[in-house]
C-alpha cells in the first residue's frame, strides 16, 4: 500500500478532509459534547481533553501505518469543523471497505457530499469493491443521506454501495 501521506487535504465544492490533527482539538470535543449520529466503527473519544489528543494521535498512528484514512471536515468558507470521516479496510485485503463517521445531529443533511466525495475518493484509489456504512442502530435520517449518495440498504443497520472508477 502507497503512503496515505498524499491523501490530504481533500476537497468538496463546500468542505475541506483534512488530517484531524489539522482540527483543534477543542473543536472535537464541542462536536461531541451535542447530540451526534456515529456508525459502529467510528472511533469513540472522550470528551476529556487529554484524553482526546491522545486518541486523535492514536488515529494519527493509524493513518501513517496505512490502516485508515481519517478525515476532520471543515466548511471551506468558514473553517467550521463538521465532523470526522474514515475510509478503513485496508489491512486484510477484503474487497469491501468500511465508511465510518461521526456527524453532529443538526444539519446532517449537507454532509452528503461528504460522504459522496468519500465513496468517489475510495473508488479511484483503492482496489474496494463496494463500500459499506454499519450504523449501531436504525437510523432514518442517516439512512437518506445514505440513500442519496447511491448506498443501498443491505438491513436495517447496514448500507452497501458499488464502487465504480471514474
């Protein structure tokens, strides 16, 4: 596997995946201190500060070692921190990957093309061939933001979606 260390920053027409080391952590923990969607792989960070920063190195690590690539996403225009976003499924050549996020509650509906961006991304550079979302329970809101950016529903809780290259 080629370095992830090229796969940053990514671009939307609206937000920027950064490293989340680029994110201060402060802004982390405001995310998870409101109501927030996370898939079941996501990793779940404590609302402690130190505690924080060592998870983000931890995530970091995990980059760098080509084990996932996690993403802060920002709004390009006002340098909002949004959420987090991981494509993983690296280490045992499996031909699907898993897409986990944590997204806060409100105004989900934007971060759309952020996970359209990331099933685009995940097609033109790794050898997936679907994509899968695994949500700890149903959710009908995450479920059309899933569905408009092509997954289909497998069960109440997981999400598939083909991977074809440009």
């Amino acid at each position: 596997m080629a370095s992830f260390e090229k796969f940053h920053p990514v671009l939307t027409a609206h937000y920027t995946l950064d490293w989340l080391t680029q994110t201060p952590v402060k802004h982390v923990d405001e995310l998870l201190s409101k109501p927030y969607f996370s898939t079941v792989a996501a990793e779940k960070m404590p609302a402690e500060i130190l505690e924080t920063v060592r998870d983000i190195n931890h995530i970091m690590q995990k980059v760098m070692n080509g084990h996932e690539l996690t993403w802060g996403v920002t709004d390009s225009a006002t340098g909002d921190f949004k959420g987090i976003i991981t494509i993983s499924g690296f280490e045992s050549n499996q031909t699907t990957g898993s897409l986990d996020f944590t997204l806060p509650q409100e105004n989900i509906g934007s971060f759309s093309e952020v996970i359209d961006r990331a099933v685009k991304f995940a097609a033109d550079h790794f050898n997936f061939s679907k994509l899968a979302v695994r949500l700890p329970q149903p959710s009908t809101a995450i479920a059309k933001i899933l569905e408009d950016t092509r997954f289909q529903q497998v069960n109440a809780t997981t999400f598939e979606v083909q991977l074809i290259p440009d």
